[in-house]
C-alpha cells in the first residue's frame, strides 16, 4: 500500500496541445478526489422511502441510516479527511491524535451489522 502524499485533490494542468492550430488547455485530475453526489440526495431518498421499504431497511440491520440528514458535504472536508488517512494503519492522523478505524467504530457511528452476520434478503 502506498503512502498519502500532500499532492492528493490538485489537478495538474498539462502544456497547451496543437488542435486546429489553436493552442487548448488540457487538465488532469491526477489524485482528484471526486464526490458522486451531493449527500442531500441521500437524505431525501431516505426521508421518502415507503414504510414496506422503511421496514426492509429495519429488518436487514441499518436502521440508523434511517435517521441520517446531512443536506451539505463541504468538499474541503473530504480533502482533509483523505489526507489524513493512513492505509497502513487504517487510522485518521489529526493533529488532536490518531483515530484508528475499527468494526466497532463504523458500527457506532453507522449503525452497520457487527460481526460476520450474513444480511438476508426478503421479498416485500
């Protein structure tokens, strides 16, 4: 596994190419850390959900995610966080300490299963 490094989320921009004899800006988005989608859109699916579709989300163990309004994802953070992230150590190095990432951590604050608890799927 490699090591982060400070480039992570700057883009380069390459010399202009020849196209049509107009010179053309190209970028690349080298270690670009893309966000598919606004986290507003999972809170409102989940504030619409059905109660059949509600109760699956209860029965398959993610209840909690039931409860999740985030309507804004400052892009700096996500910056910040993969920056902070050791592969290695499976840990975020902050300058207040080092929070290692644990089952039972995503469990407290995601609500996922613990364990080797298989999610069964029902037809509703």
């Amino acid at each position: 596994m490699q090591a982060c490094d400070n480039t992570r989320g700057k883009a380069i921009v390459q010399q202009p190419n020849e196209m049509d004899g107009k010179p053309k800006k190209t970028t690349t988005y080298l270690r670009y850390l893309q966000k598919k989608f606004s986290p507003e859109h999972f809170t409102n699916m989940i504030v619409n959900l059905s109660e059949a579709q509600s109760n699956w989300v209860k029965k398959t163990g993610f209840e909690h995610l039931l409860h999740h309004r985030n309507m804004i994802y400052p892009h700096r953070v996500g910056y910040n966080i993969m920056e902070a992230f050791n592969s290695e150590k499976c840990a975020l190095i902050l300058q207040a300490g080092m929070v290692v990432i644990t089952e039972r951590l995503v469990h407290n604050v995601m609500g996922l299963p613990l364990g080797e608890h298989e999610i069964k799927f029902k037809k509703i």
